[in-house]
DNA sequence: TATAGTATCGTAAACGTTTACGGAAATTAA
DNA sequence: TTAATTTCCGTAAACGTTTACGATACTATA
C-alpha cells in the first residue's frame, strides 16, 4: 500500500504539501497539486480511512443497523434492499459510504448498538425496527452520535426520524371501508411487538370512533406475519359469531394464508370479505383477485432518511438547510379487487 | 470517549502496561490487571478501533459484499438475512464484526471493491453475485485481500468459493421427470448474465444427454426471474408446436406467473405440467397446488462461507485445519404436488 | 527602496493504539 | 551474600493522516 509518505519522497515535496493538495486545501500551487494528483493516480495511492480517522475523529461513513433475523416484521421482499439504494443514492453526493450493520438474532440489540457506536466506525447512523420502546434509542440520543431512525418510538422524540404513515393507511382503509357499506371491520396485527401494530390500532380505533362504530375487541386479530398466520387469522374470522364483512391487514403476507383458508370453504376475496394490505410488495399484484394496497417507493424513503441524517450533521447541514428533520411518510392506496364488495346483503 | 490514557492518568500507571492488561498479554501482574479491566469497565472504555486498525494494520472486521439493486437474481431480503445470520454466528466466534457492503446500482462493481478494499475496513471480504466473468475477483485476486465467492466464476479459480448445486439440482429434477415418464423437458433461465445460468443450462444438457433425449433449442426458455418473466414463459410454452410436459423453473419467483397463466387456459399445474422450482423459498408453500422445490439453509450457508474465508486468513487457520476450502452446496428436494402428472396420455 | 502583503511550502505535533526494548525490583540459585 | 533469573512495568517509536504555525520568496504598495 502507498502512503502519503511514499508520495512525497517520489515528488520530493513534504508530505504536508502532499496532503493538501489531495484534500484541495487553498494555499497549495496549481502546478504542484496536478503533480501531486498525477503521480497519486499513477501511484494508486488512495487515502488509508484509519489514519484519516484517527486525526480528524471522522470516518467518511454513514451505517444502516438492520436486524438479520429472517422475519423482520414480514419485511420478505427486498424492503431493505430498496431502502439501502435510496440511502447510497444520497449519501454518495457526499462522498459517504454506506456501512449495513446486521443485529444477529444472537445479540442484544442495544448491546450491538453500544458495540458499533464504540468502534467509531461511522460518523452517523440510520436505525430500523423501531421498537415502542427501544433501548438503543436511549442510547444513542446519550451519546454524540447523529441518528435517524426509521420508525417512531415512544423512548425519546427530540431525534429525526421518519415513519410511514400508517396513521393514514388505516384511516384511509377505514374511511373506504365505511363509504361501501361496511360496518363491522377487523384488523389483523403482528403478534409481536413493534412499534407498528400499536400505531395501526390507535388509528384503527379513532377511525372507527370517527364513523360511530363500536370498536369490538374480537375483531382485533393477531398472528405472525406470514402464510401461516394469515391462514390463522382466516380461520378465527370465520369462526365468529358476527362475522365481519371487512379487514385489514397490517402485515399483507398474511394474505396469502387468508385467501387460501377462504377457498378451502368456497369462499371469494373481494366477494365475500372485503381486504386491504398493507404494503404493496412484489407479491400483492400476484393475488387473484387482486390485492388492494398502499404503495410505498423504497428507494424515495431511503434518500429521505439520509437527507434527515445529514441535516443534523454539521458539516452537511448547508446542503439541507430547509429539509423538515422528521416526517410522517404518505403513502397512495393501489386498487385491486379484494375490496371490491359493497353493503353486502349476505355477511357472510 | 475515554481512550487509554485516561484510563492509565486514573490508574496512575502507564499506557503501555494497559494496554498489555486489556489485550492479555502474558507480562502484567494479576492484580493490575484486575484493576484496569475494573477501571476499564467502570469508565466505560472500549479501544478506538482507527487507532488500533493503523497501529496493526487490522481490523477485527468482515465485509460481505452484495448488490443492493431490487432485482439481484431474485435474491430478496430474506436471502441475505438468512446468510448473514450465518456469517455472523461464526464471526462472532472470534470476535470479528460483519460488515455489509452494498454496491448500489449506479456504480461499477467492480470499482466499487477496489474502493472497499482501499478504504482498508476489513479484513476479508465475502462477495457474491459472482458472475461468470468477474472482474471484482480479478482484482481482489491480485489484491491481498482474502476472500471467498458465493458462486463461482472462470475468472480465476485459486480462491475459496462456495457455489450452490445448481448441476444437482438440475441433475435430480431432469431425473424425477424422465422417471416419471417426460420426454420433452424445459427450462427456464433469468435473462440476465448470471453464471448461475451457464451451470444449469450445462446440467440440463448433459442430463438430457444421459437419457438419450434430444436436446432441443427451443425448450430453453428465457425472462425475467419475476412473475411477468414466469407468466411469458408459460405463454411461450402453451404456443410451441410441441409442447414440454414438464419444466425446471431456476428461479421460482417465475412460478407465480406460470399459475397464473396457466389457470387462464383452464389448466393446472402438476396436472397438464409438471413443474420443480427452484429454491424453496417462503413462497413455496404457498403455492396451490404445492410447488415442488429445493431446500437449503441459509444460515448453514453463511457458516459455511465464514469458515472457508477464515480458513484462508493465517490468523484463524488454526480453527479451521480440516475445512474445505471450496465445496458444492448440496440441496435436498421438498416434495410437493406440482411435479405429480406421470407419463401424461394427453400432453398438452 | 523599504514595507506590507501574498503565495507557497516545510515542520512538527497530534489522534489512539500496540509493541520492542530496556530497566528495576523481586525471586531464586549458588 | 552474590549472581542469575524472573516478573513486572515504563519509555518511546511507529502506523498514516491532517493542520496550526512559521518560514521563505515573491509581488504590490508607498
């Protein structure tokens, strides 16, 4: 590897001279710099991150912390891989890399966190699976280190951070429930314990309030977020006395096992229930009929939370002076034909 | 951030016996030790990683090398989940971090290592999306930088890789269908680049060959690994003259598709076609009736490649003396309903 | 011409570690 | 008691940068 050093004794300049021209500092002659840029290409000296590091305390990176787990949330599809895009996308207009740093199943998030924040690998960071209350929050908002998280969480709000608007998902879904008629409408949860399901609820509830529905704790239905689950939730529905007409399901992977359960009996999404999901991923356009869904552009999401990341990062904030530090992330509803049913004179 | 020298002013002694206390060097007395590792914990010390990266030219860290593109060969999220929850379990086993590093889309691959590399974060690297002629693993071969690939590539082949058995799994499927009675035999590839591709379609001809069955052109079916690329596969299929009674789906995101088109025309799956996807992915089950596929485990995978890396790095080899350093990933076949039809009387 | 200003560059310290080396004290051997 | 050995620890250099400071030479101003 060819160091600063090598530079200077093969230009016969210091090493200092060296430095300032790769680092387009001003008080530097033209010539000598294109001498210095020349020999350096030639040389392939390219500038060693630790040394760099250590002296100016900055790593040049931006890391993403994800869980590994294979079930995050039901994210299967390329969720990340289309936030990480976005993400790149931005932060390569500074010049930063991207560092994805996976949570292994086997480990404490929070104690992970702590790990990487002390390895000062990345001079910012982007949190994912936001927990309602979540330690790495804690922790982060301690220490120095500029965060976003993607996410809302009750632990501590004076942080950026973006969340998809499922506030507006579930009223939306609600709202075009009502409108065809629908009276009694359940909603299918995670059964584990992200951020996400108690949002969802909250607005689940005030929606219904909204129309003068009685909320019904029965038609709050839990499962994972899977086939399985899906299929799960198909059958507690079906076995209610007062069947709901209508339902929403938070996680659309468990779609898959809704439908199925429902054509085990002879029974027709989008006829004999109405459903909506929630995220339009690759597998909603695959269903028959057609799943009824909420579009979300990954890659627009990424960049967003780059731009919110480095906004309250000194040395980046010129760039973002008018950017809103955190925001609620809309989302447009797709028609399919799973709630194609209206007022239905059966329920079933 | 408490470095060494604070912890050496508090403890009264100097930097150096701290540091060979914190690192179990053998020439420290037990009690000072036993204090400095108490202070250590009490002030909340942990080594600053650039200053340790630039003094021993290490970094305790892994890089794994992926594309972060939506549509990388069908490998969705759950894919890399999977592999990094494996890498990571075994890192963790001496210490080493995991770092992921995706290339984005707008940039040459191939730079975009060269700049891992310069950056000097890892120690090793893992990459995949290996293609058939990989310029990454040109020049990480002249680099000095240990790696391994997951897939293989006639780039150069004096490096560790681990590739799955693509020659297997078409070699098994090929048999089931002639045991079964099928003589017109398709295939369908993604349409991109992928050395993936070149080794099934090499397996299905030698497999074909090994039953005296004709290879012909037109049974070799080309798209995009996604459900348009399926659904024009089948449409393709249904117009030939003489039609395949069964077919190897490489990428069973196509599956969906191929269903769907089918059940356009009436016909069903496992009953006017045989079909075997591959790999078993969480949507195989889902699948009605049930997709035939392969199974692997992706965590057991991710083992795998750390160990075949680690073993090529001196300061691990001693862990690994009997590990291979390349190998063939087998899969065993999942059974299921779409590869039912034997011997049909009216081939479609 | 003398002075002030400017352009350019070299010097050296600093970032936080690790580690080779040597020295002092403690222990053992004679 | 002395010499030899061992145990423990401090010193200082080194890794590759960046940057404050000062020095030099040149240019413009009076």
């Amino acid at each position: 590897m060819v160091s600063i050093k090598d530079l200077a004794k093969h230009l016969d300049i210091s090493i200092g001279t060296v430095s300032r021209a790769l680092n387009d500092k001003p008080d530097v002659n033209k010539q000598t710099r294109a001498k210095v840029l020349q020999a350096a290409d030639n040389l392939g000296y390219v500038a060693n991150q630790s040394g760099r590091s250590l002296r100016q305390g900055t790593t040049n990176a931006i890391g993403f912390l994800i869980e590994s787990g294979a079930d995050t949330e039901g994210n299967s599809d390329n969720f990340f891989m289309g936030v990480i895009d976005g993400l790149q996308s931005e932060l390569s207009k500074h010049k930063l890399d991207l560092l994805v740093l996976p949570c292994s199943t086997d480990e404490d998030p929070e104690n992970y966190v702590k790990r990487m924040v002390a390895r000062q690998l990345v001079d910012g960071m982007i949190i994912s699976a936001t927990h309602t209350i979540d330690k790495r929050i804690d922790f982060l908002s301690k220490s120095k280190l500029p965060f976003v998280a993607l996410g809302q969480s009750e632990t501590g709000k004076n942080h950026p951070w973006i969340d998809l608007d499922f506030e507006g998902v579930a009223r939306v879904s609600i709202d075009r429930f009502v409108k065809n008629g629908h009276q009694r409408i359940a909603i299918a949860l995670s059964a584990n314990q992200l951020n996400l399901g108690s949002i969802f609820l909250k607005s689940y509830k005030d929606s219904l309030k909204r129309h003068d529905i009685e909320f019904a704790p029965e038609l709050v239905l839990q499962a994972n977020s899977n086939d399985k689950g899906g299929y799960a939730i198909a059958d507690e529905l079906l076995n209610l006395n007062d069947r709901p007409t209508a339902i929403l399901l938070v996680h659309e992977l468990m779609a898959h096992g809704l439908y199925r359960r429902f054509a085990e009996d002879g029974l027709v999404v989008g006829r004999d229930l109405a459903v909506i999901g929630f995220r339009n991923s690759a597998q909603a356009r695959m269903f028959s009929p057609s799943l009824t869904s909420f579009k979300l552009s990954l890659r627009d999401l990424g960049i967003a939370l780059a731009a919110s990341l480095l906004s309250t990062m000194p040395a980046y904030q010129k760039h973002y002076s008018g950017k809103m530090l955190s925001q609620i992330w809309p989302m447009e509803i797709v028609d399919g034909e799973s709630d194609a049913v209206k007022i239905p004179k059966n329920p079933i």
